[in-house]
C-alpha cells in the first residue's frame, strides 16, 4: 500500500512539472521557422505534394507543398507564377490555415515538453504498479506563426483518435478557420482566429458543412434540417427544414428519396458556394440518378442547376459550375484510378481529356489552378493548361527531367 501510494504522489509531481512546463508557448529553437527565398538546390526526392483535399489549397497563385528527399522531407512556399520556391518552413507540418496576404500561418509544431513529459511519466508509473497502458489518443499541437518576423506561439493541443488527424477550414476572410477533432465529433469544434492568435473549443450538437459568410457556419442539425451558425453568439438560426427539401423535388419533378440530401462547399475565388445533391452520391460513389442544386444566399432558397448529374469520385466544379474537373476510374467508383484527367462542360456535355489513362491503378487528384490543373503521377505533382496543353513537372527539374 505505501508502495502504491508513494508512486501515486510520484505521479502526481510529474504531471504538475508537466503543467509547469506548458505554461510557457514559447519553445526557442525548437520553434516554427520561415526560411525566405529559394534554396541554392532542392535535395534529391522522389516524391513532392501538398493538401490536395483542402478547401482552398491555393491562394496568391501560391501553394504550400513538400518533398520526400531520402532521409526526410522540406515543406515549401511556392510561387506558381514565377515557378520558383520562395521559401521553405522547418521545424513543422504543412501549414493548415493562413491569412489573406499570407504573412500568418497555422501549423503543425512541436509538442509541449508538457505533453511528452507527461505521456511518458504516466506509461512509467504504470509499469511500476503492473498496469497495461492502453492506446493513447495521438496529440497534435498546433503553432501561429508570423513569417515576417518569425514570432511563433503554441496555441493548443487537439486530441484525435489514432491513425486520424485534422482537417481544417478557412473562413472566406482567411481570418477564421474551424476543425472537428475525431474526439469530439458531434460534441464541439475548434475555432481558429489567426487575428488574435487563439484557438476556441465550441460546443455543438450539429454537423459542420462550411462557412456560409465570415461568421456563419453552414450546420446541419438533424436530417434536412440545416441552419446557420453564429460563431460569435454560439446560437443557430434556421435556414432551411425537411418541408423545404420536399417541396424543391416536388416543385422540380425530381423522384428523388427526400430522405437526404448532401451539401457541400465549393470555393469561388473570393467566397464559398453551397450546393447540394442526393447524399449518397456527392461523394461520386453513388448511382447515376443524381441532380445538381444550389443554394442561393440572398433569398435564401434551393434551386436546380442540373437535372442529370453525375457526381465524380473525387471531382471538383470550377467558380461557377460550369466545367466539373474528374478523374479516370480503372474499376468502381473509389476503388482505383487509371491516371487520367476530364474536363467535362456541363453546359454541352462535351468531355475533354486534359491526361490520357496510363493504366497504372493511380488516381490522379486533379484540382482547379487558376487556368491550370494540378494532379499527380507516379507520386510526382504535374500541371496542364485547361485546353490540355503545357503538360509538365509543377517542380522543374524534377526528378523525370533530369
């Protein structure tokens, strides 16, 4: 019993050092760093990427990506424009969020000497008392940083289940950005002001479909019931309820089952667009059968766009859902790519194929890029005008060129 109890005051000693030691956000050299211009040579790699499933990976005609060299990777800051690197980040992830002009980003960093400490304190503890330490939650904690002048501050450390991890979404402003840690699904969400360096935990009950405006949230609160929440005032005001949905398909025609319908963002190039389609088919796994609707703000109302559509696994639709951007399927949706790219006008239902397959089993990822496409190939980033011309590495010199 005395052994017990003098390792349960061993315990609690390490973990009050532990909360000592994150009372401090600053952490010196082990910090997040912006390192400004191009580097003299990129190190030999084999693979480069960036967050091609992000709501707006690119902005400024500029892209966050990184390069796995043999030993480790570099995350980059590159110019599409002049196609040159224009600086590189150390001692973190890929930025996550970042404000209009750039000169504030949200990233990944170190943990606190806290987080460590303590993790490894509690595993030790409990081998002493003949304990099994079950799986942790994996913890990732989050950094702002001034690329200006290379002040960085810990903001706060989310808890996700193994094997997951955040995804985040910019407000239009790009001075808000929200994420739903797998632990708290259906609980709360973290909000994100780059302004004033914070990062928020809010509780709500509804699922998260993006930022309607700069202090709204697109919510859906129970099956076709969707509302607007405010991010100041923490409340939600109603928008649209399942009599609303009903009478769109019946006022269209569509024989839909109005049991449920998805929506999801698309981003303009200065605002976030909703539309919306049978749930089961948004994500391109679905059935033929679809429609493609839209969400007018002014109103609001529910309009049609697209009375035969047919959603892609892994598809995007340009500013103004006139062109969907897809990629070449080797079998069933979702199940393998052939490495191809379409660009379909949905206007004329004219197909054109900016990749030809190569028959690999890889999906391609393409993503809109100003009047480019970006994709991948072989684990190496492409680019290729709208019209199929102009088809090359995104990184010159890459490994292929040599």
């Amino acid at each position: 019993m005395k052994r017990i109890l003098t390792l349960g005051v061993f315990v609690i000693l390490l973990v009050t050092l532990a909360a000592w030691i994150a009372a401090s956000p600053k952490a010196g050299a082990s910090a997040p760093r912006f390192i400004p211009g191009a580097p003299a040579t990129l190190p030999a790699y084999t693979w480069d990427h960036y967050d091609w499933s992000a709501d707006v990976p690119f902005s400024n005609q500029k892209v966050w990506m990184w390069i796995a060299a043999r030993t480790n990777s570099h995350s980059y800051l590159y110019d599409l424009d002049r196609r040159v690197v224009v600086g590189e980040l150390v001692n973190a992830g890929m930025p996550v969020l970042w404000t209009r002009d750039g000169s504030k980003i949200l990233c990944l960093g170190h943990d606190s000497l806290a987080t460590s400490f303590k993790h490894r304190a509690l595993m030790a503890a409990s081998k002493l008392l003949g304990g099994k330490v079950p799986p942790g939650n994996r913890t990732e904690t989050f950094w702002v940083l001034d690329i200006r002048d290379n002040s960085a501050t810990r903001l706060a450390a989310v808890s996700q289940i193994p094997g997951t991890g955040s995804r985040w979404h910019p407000s239009p402003g790009f001075r808000y950005g929200y994420t739903v840690p797998t632990t708290t699904e259906g609980r709360s969400f973290f909000l994100c002001d780059l302004l004033t360096n914070t990062i928020t935990q809010i509780e709500t009950r509804s699922e998260l479909k993006g930022w309607w405006d700069d202090q709204h949230i697109l919510v859906e609160t129970g099956l076709n019931n969707f509302a607007l929440f405010d991010i100041a005032t923490e409340e939600s005001k109603p928008l649209f309820a399942p009599g609303d949905i009903a009478a769109f398909l019946s006022r269209t025609g569509l024989t839909n089952d109005p049991s449920g319908i998805g929506v999801f963002a698309n981003w303009n190039g200065t605002d976030f667009d909703f539309y919306f389609g049978p749930k089961t088919d948004i994500h391109g796994t679905g059935g033929t059968n679809s429609f493609l609707g839209k969400i007018d703000k002014d109103q609001p109302s529910l309009r049609l766009i697209y009375r035969n559509f047919q959603f892609r696994w892994g598809g995007h639709l340009n500013s103004d859902a006139t062109h969907h951007l897809y990629q070449g399927e080797s079998g069933a949706p979702g199940a393998g790519g052939n490495g191809a790219v379409y660009l379909k006008n949905l206007t004329n239902d004219a197909v054109l194929t900016l990749v030809v397959p190569n028959n690999r089993g890889q999906y391609a990822i393409p993503r809109y890029c100003g009047d480019e496409v970006l994709y991948f190939q072989n684990k190496l980033l492409r680019r290729v005008k709208l019209d199929g011309s102009g088809d090359a590495f995104l990184l010159p010199g890459g490994p292929n060129d040599r």
